[in-house]
C-alpha cells in the first residue's frame, strides 16, 4: 500500500489561495465576455433577438431555407450595424433579385457609410469583401450556414483553448473537499466531454439541423460545470469549514491507494 495525500485549500499557503483566487476572477470574467459573445453572435438569426434559440443555432450552422446569408447576419449579429430603416432598403433590394440597378441607386451608398470600414477586403480577410457589387452578390445567395473551412479553424482554436481553460479550473478544484468522491470527478471530466460532443455537434448540425440541440445541452453542461468548480472553489479558500475528522488532520487527508509495485 501507497499513501498519498489530499490538500485541501486550507492546508495550501496564502499566497498560492492568491494565485488561485485571481485566476478564478480572470477566467470567470472572461467566460461571460464569452457568453455575451455567443449571444450576440447567434441572437437574432430567427428573427427575434432578444434571446439565442436552437433555431439560432440552426441557422448559424445549418443556414436559413428562406433568408439569403446577407439578410441572416443583417437580422443576426449585425442588426445594430445599420438602421432600421437602411436594413429595409436593403432587405427589399434582396427580395427585389438583388440587381445591379438597386445596387447601384440604394445599396451602394449604404455599404460604403456602414459597410466598407470592415468589408473592404483588407482590412480583414476572413470578412465577404463588399468593395463591388459582385462581393456583395456572393452573400445574397441562400444562407447555407457556416462553411466547413470555417468551422476547422474555429474547432481547433476552441479545443486548445477552452481545454487549457478547464486544465486551469479543474486543477484548482481538485483541492475541494466534496463527498462522495464520484460526484468531484464527474464535474472534473464533464466539461473535456463536453468540449468534444459541442464541436462535433457543429459539423453534425451543418447536416441534421436536430442536432442544435447538442450544442445547447453541451454548452449548458460545460456552463453548470465551470460554475461549480469556480463557486466551490472559491467558497472553500475562504469561507468553508472542513469537517471536524479533517480538520483534526490540517486539511491534509490521507488517502490509501495500491502501489504500482
């Protein structure tokens, strides 16, 4: 038999509680900045944008069957770009086939004013290059959702980056006291898992629009998991009381485990 030992946050010195407790705020703060972006990123594509449905989510990475990719993102994200009434010149300039005549009579002067400080083809290259009235043709096709270019770059970004995230969160957790034990590891590998069924739900969603709601449910599970570990965490650094059997032992709890020998 090996022993090994638990430290509690009580057992940790002041100045590492400091390091976790400042990380904590940091990282909390950025996952509702993270949050908000979802929102403004994915709101309104249904046409109501006082919340995000899964018929947001449907659009954002399966497209629209009755909206044109420009009228999508100008009903979405992009609603507080224009004015209400520019976004209608816009919106009819769609219905009425999008000609040049239009372009060059009612939309033209609007993309230039609003438009061209983003879509100007340079200033990021990732952005439909409005600059001509061939860019702007290219989105006034039907919507078909998130290209699969665009998800690869935005899936590699977010599982090195949001599994670094919880790597972070879930190693200060693990100096929490919480029984039974199973419960602890669960809310630990709950979010890696998670990580994995939200990004492959985009690419399944980009096929079977049913499977938005596996982006809510894992988005939902990851945001349940984060809060715990950051709320317990943060209470048992400063505010809990161990129980009186590990207190008596410093918040340095044995634990009994077979030895690889």
């Amino acid at each position: 038999m090996s022993n090994r030992q638990f430290l509690h946050f009580s057992a940790l010195p002041m100045s590492t509680r400091m390091v976790y407790t400042m990380t904590l705020l940091v990282l909390g703060t950025g996952y509702l900045f993270a949050m908000l972006q979802v929102f403004f990123s994915h709101a309104g594509l249904d046409g109501n944008p006082k919340n995000v449905s899964a018929e947001d989510i449907r659009v954002a990475y399966h497209g629209s069957e009755g909206d044109t990719r420009l009228e999508s993102a100008l009903k979405g994200p992009m609603a507080d770009m224009l004015p209400i009434e520019e976004r209608a010149v816009i919106f009819r300039w769609v219905k009425d086939g999008a000609t040049r005549e239009g372009y060059e009579s009612e939309v033209k002067a609007i993309v230039e004013n609003r438009c061209l400080a983003c879509h100007d083809g340079e200033s990021n290259p990732h952005l439909p290059n409005f600059s001509s009235f061939e860019g702007l043709s290219k989105v006034v096709e039907r919507d078909t959702g998130a290209t699969i270019p665009t998800l690869v770059r935005v899936s590699h970004i977010h599982l090195f980056g949001i599994t670094f995230i919880f790597f972070i969160v879930s190693s200060i957790f693990t100096h929490a006291y919480m029984r039974p034990l199973w419960i602890k590891c669960v809310v630990i590998v709950l979010p890696f898992l998670t990580i994995l069924t939200d990004i492959f739900s985009w690419y399944l969603t980009k096929w079977f629009p049913g499977f938005a709601w596996f982006i809510i449910g894992s988005g939902a599970l990851m945001g349940i998991s984060f809060t715990v570990q950051w709320v317990v965490s943060m209470w048992q650094m400063w505010f809990y009381t161990l129980p009186a059997e590990v207190e008596e032992c410093g918040g340095v709890l044995p634990v009994l485990g077979r030895s690889k020998d």
